[in-house]
C-alpha cells in the first residue's frame, strides 16, 4: 500500500551496491519498496539495476541525477562510491550487510526505522575529504588517481625494499628504505594505515598520516601534518626496484626508479548522513574489540 509522501529535503535517490554479492538481494527489495512507497524517485547503478531488473545508469550520469546516495554493501562498497560522488557533492548513506562497518553504518535489521529519520532530514552529517595523487616520469604524466582511505606506494612483485624520498611542502623530510609508504586520510587511519603501526585518527581532523611499511630504520616513525599540505616522494635512481602506486586498493600505476608522485587534497568532500545517536567511538570499540576479554 502506497503511504503518504514524506516531507524530505530529498527527492531523487540514488542506489548503490557492490556486484556479484547475492547476499544485498533482499536487502536492495526491501529498500528499493521501502522508496517507492514513500514517493521518492529511484534511480540505480548498474549492479543494483540487475538485481533489481530495473534500468540502470552509468556512475557519471547518476551522480548528476541525484540528491541523495544510498549505498548498499560494506566499507569497499562506500570507498568506491564516495569517489565518485564526491565531485558531486551528493550525500551518502551506507547500509551495511549484516556486520557494522567503520562508513555504512545503517542496519539491514533497522533500515526502515532508521532511514524514515535520515529521509525526513533527522541525521548527523560530516564530511571526509579525498586525496589526489598523480605520477610522473621525466616530466610526463603516468596517471592519478583519487583515495578516500589511502595512497599506498609499495613493491612491485618483488619482497625487497625501495628506497625513497618525501618532501612536504617543498620541505625535505627524508630518504628512507622500506616496503613502502601509507598516505593515510582520517577515513583510512583504520584501514592498511592502523596494521602498519599508524595512529587512529578521529575523521574530524584535517590531517594526513604518512606511515612507512617496514622501514629499514626502526627510527622511521609515522608522521602526521597538516591536511592541507602538498606531499612529493621521488624513487631513488640509486636502487631501481619496481613499485606501485594504489589508490584504496585498487588503480594500481607501475612505477621506476625516478619517478615523482605529488599528492594533495581535493576541494570537494565526501559527505556522509548517520542516524542520530550515532557514536563514532562506539564503532571502534565494536569494530577493534576494545574492552573484549579473551
């Protein structure tokens, strides 16, 4: 039975889900029902589109089409999409499969009682920013690429350290050799950047976290700065080991000795909607095991 239209700073909605993953079919249904009796105009990607045997857009055009995001999958899901809209500027809510996640915080169990106060403008918003890198060679651009978590540069198919250089804001820090380096945003503080021995930082700081992989010196310690800085690391051309840059895992730009990357902020920000009540240390206590006695 068709309710009531909701009053809702939104009207054009958005949804998202990882592919292959039968597990979000019931979970996309419900939703998907749970928008049109409310009034809403639905729009998906093509993933849910399948599921959903609806018609699908493609990512750029649905961006532009929407007010509102909903994504439906876990934190990889959320990190993909965030990327995405982020140049649009759409708020994101993140309904997760059945275990809490550090970004999709809305329970399948509570999604309609939860989303019936996000949609009626009763939430909490924050914002997450992104970083752009890019690489080059002698000059010419090799690619770039955007992260919500991380930047990861790191060995390519061989187990041996790479030797580097970082400079932020055009002030040289260090030559180091190591597996690597994590440029880490708040957002991925939890993600590669935490098991690396990097600091959790709260996702309202304006800060970058550089965190070296196994460095050969026990005295390479990760290095916070401000988010707002822009960050050079060059190969050094004294030990020509193949590397990779990643954007969130994914992206991947091979690299020589000799080659730049320069890093940075973009202006526009990820914006995320909780439902109120929601409780940023609760999520790490539950997700860290903080307090468990084993």
């Amino acid at each position: 039975m068709k309710q009531e239209p909701v009053m809702s700073p939104f009207s054009h909605i958005g949804i998202f889900t990882k592919p292959n993953d039968t597990r979000v079919d019931k979970t996309l249904h419900q939703l998907h029902e749970f928008l049109l009796q409310r009034g809403f105009q639905v729009f998906c990607d093509q993933n849910a589109g399948l599921i959903l045997n609806m018609p699908a857009m493609a990512a750029e055009e649905l961006a532009r089409r929407i007010d509102l995001a909903i994504v439906v999958g876990g934190d990889g899901t959320l990190l993909s999409s965030g990327r995405l809209l982020a140049a649009h500027e759409v708020p994101i809510v993140g309904v997760n499969l059945g275990r809490l996640g550090f970004l999709v915080d809305v329970s399948p169990d509570e999604m309609a009682t939860q989303l019936e106060h996000i949609l009626r403008g009763e939430y909490k918003e924050e914002t997450r920013f992104v970083l752009q890198a890019e690489a080059s060679r002698d000059g010419e651009i090799l690619g770039s690429g955007d992260a919500l978590n991380d930047v990861v540069l790191h060995v390519r198919n061989e187990i041996r350290m790479i030797e580097f250089t970082t400079w932020v804001d055009g002030h040289f820090v260090n030559t180091q050799r190591a597996d690597g380096m994590i440029i880490a945003t708040p957002t991925g503080s939890t993600a590669y950047a935490l098991s690396s021995g990097g600091p959790i930082m709260h996702p309202g700081l304006q800060a970058i976290a550089l965190v070296p992989i196994c460095p050969h010196t026990l005295s390479d310690r990760p290095l916070v700065i401000n988010s707002q800085s822009v960050i050079e690391i060059q190969l050094c051309e004294q030990r020509d080991i193949p590397a990779r840059l990643s954007f969130d895992g994914q992206n991947n730009i091979g690299l020589e000795s000799g080659d730049r990357i320069r890093l940075h902020t973009r202006p526009e920000k990820v914006r995320l909607l909780h439902p109120q009540g929601y409780d940023y240390y609760h999520i790490l206590r539950a997700k860290l095991h903080w307090g468990v006695q084993l």
